[in-house]
C-alpha cells in the first residue's frame, strides 16, 4: 500500500489510544491484545509519515500532529458510522423522499390523514404532496416527477399500477331553505328538472361522467345551471342557494353556513372511487412502504357495493 493510504481499522485503534492514553485500556476497549495495537499505531504513522503519539512506560500522550489528526479522524468514524446507519434505514424503508401527487379533492380527508400518519409512523421519511388534475397525475409519473399519485382515472394504459383505495357513495348537497332541504325520504327523482351544479366537463371528468351517467339510468334530467372543476367550488355554488349538488361523502368536511349533506340512496354501482398509482419496475423499499400504509390508511373508505 502507498503511503498516505491507511485503513479504517487503523483509525479507529488510534482514536481508543488517543482517547485512554493508555495502550492497555485502549486494548481492552477494542477487545484486542496490546502487541496487535501497538503494531496497527505503527504501520499508520509510517503511513502518514508524522508521529502521531509520544509514548514511554509509563506515559502515553499526543503530539501536534495527533491532535490534529485525532480531530479528523473522530469526524471520519462518526461520518462512517451515519452513512452505515442511514444506508441500513434506507434499506428498511425507514428515510427516504416521497412525492405524491394527488388531485384536489384528496385534499380535504385524505391527502392530510397521509400526512399524519406519515409524520408519526415513518418521521425520517419526506413527504412531499403536489396538488394536479388526474391526467397531470399519470403524467408526472410517467416522467418520474412523482413516486405515487392518487387520481379518479380509471383506466390509465401502460406502464401504470393501480390500486382502487377509495370507493364511497355520493351525498347531497342543498341549500337548507330548498324545499326539499327538510324532505324525509328523499330520492333522485325528487331532483328531476331541479336547479343542478355540476362538474365542469373539461377538469372535473369523472365526476361528471359518473353523475351524468347517474341520471341517464335512473331517467332524470336536473337542469344544469352551472359547473365548477373543483368540489369545494361546487358546493360554495350550492352554498349561495344556486342549486343542488352531489358530491362525494368525504366532502362534508366543507362546511358552509347556507348548506347541508342528505344521505340519498342511489344505485351502488354509481360510486366515487379513486385510485392509488404507481409506476411499474420503479420499486424502492420506502416507496412500497408508503404505498402499503396509504392502502391501509385510505381502506375506510372503500365501501363495499
């Protein structure tokens, strides 16, 4: 070996001795004789080509260059040791990064019980949450923007994993002074001709397919004053008294002054659904890790037909 090339073994017996002054200590530290210690000092000082300790029978103490050198060589182990310990944490899934994109109405039950359990089940792990429309969802992880995404597209082609974590009924939303606000039994005919919010057609797709596909079975047809992209937009169009609206169940988290959530019973194959997705042959241990807890997290809301 060259000089100036020393090992890691040879660094860690010269920080024991350093640290006791005494060969037999520093020995009995590393669980090693002193003839062995005393030969790995050796072949580092003539490796570094300095003396680093002044040592007699009695008395074992560092020169100039041992401090020096004790200094670095404490930051190298420690540094060695952090890289070793966050390689093993990375390995069990325990740090890492995570991107996930979701669309705008996960924001109001689902993106922050994610977070919350992230923060107190995996601390070292970074979440970072990017609000897109469905399509941008499949887009970025396409690209490899994200590592997860959360969507309403059904059916994304390709190289696209998906996995149905949401699956809950519509609930009405109506203006509490609506003459139906107060109806005991209420059913979608009740709304047939009645002023209807919709979902805008060009950014909230498959909410307004689903509901307009609603109507077409149950052969109805509520008359469209308005539509919106977003949920929360939606219902504040309802909250002004312009109309009735359903939304999906998870939405009555928004509460406004002018309005209230019926529970209205509809034909169960018409369900708000959403879909947790992923990249095929991109998998990392934090990423499934994250996957699986999101899963789990989201599985209240997959209501069975």
């Amino acid at each position: 070996m060259a000089q100036g090339q020393f090992e890691y073994f040879q660094m860690r017996c010269f920080v024991a001795v350093a640290e006791e002054l005494s060969f037999r200590r520093a020995a009995d530290r590393l669980n090693m004789t002193q003839p062995p210690l005393s030969r790995q000092i050796k072949i580092l000082e003539e490796r570094v080509n300095l003396r680093l300790l002044e040592r007699s029978n009695r008395h074992v103490s560092l020169t100039s260059a041992g401090e020096s050198f004790y200094k670095s060589a404490v930051d190298i182990i420690q540094r060695s040791e952090h890289a070793v310990l966050n390689a093993r944490q990375a390995e069990r899934g325990d740090t890492g990064s995570i991107a996930l994109g979701f669309v705008p109405s996960a924001a109001f039950r689902f993106m922050p019980l994610i977070a919350q359990r992230m923060a107190a089940e995996m601390p070292k792990v970074s979440l970072t949450p990017i609000e897109m429309m469905g399509y941008e969802v499949i887009e970025a992880q396409r690209s490899g923007r994200i590592d997860l995404g959360l969507t309403r597209m059904e059916n994304p082609r390709g190289d696209i994993e998906r996995t149905r974590v949401i699956h809950e009924p519509f609930v009405l939303a109506i203006p509490k002074r609506h003459p139906l606000a107060k109806k005991v039994d209420l059913t979608i005919s009740d709304f047939d001709g009645e002023p209807f919010i919709s979902f805008a057609k060009d950014r909230g797709g498959y909410l307004k397919e689903t509901l307009d596909a609603l109507f077409y079975a149950c052969n109805i047809l509520p008359d469209t004053v308005l539509g919106a992209s977003q949920t929360h937009a939606v219902i504040s169009l309802v909250n002004h008294g312009l109309g009735f609206a359903l939304v999906p169940r998870s939405a009555q988290v928004i509460q406004m002054e002018n309005i209230v959530y019926r529970e209205i019973e509809l034909p169960t194959q018409f369900r708000s659904d959403m879909y947790l997705v992923s990249r095929s042959g991109r998998n990392s241990v934090v990423r499934d890790r994250v996957k699986r807890l999101i899963i789990e997290i989201l599985g209240q809301f997959r209501e069975e037909d």
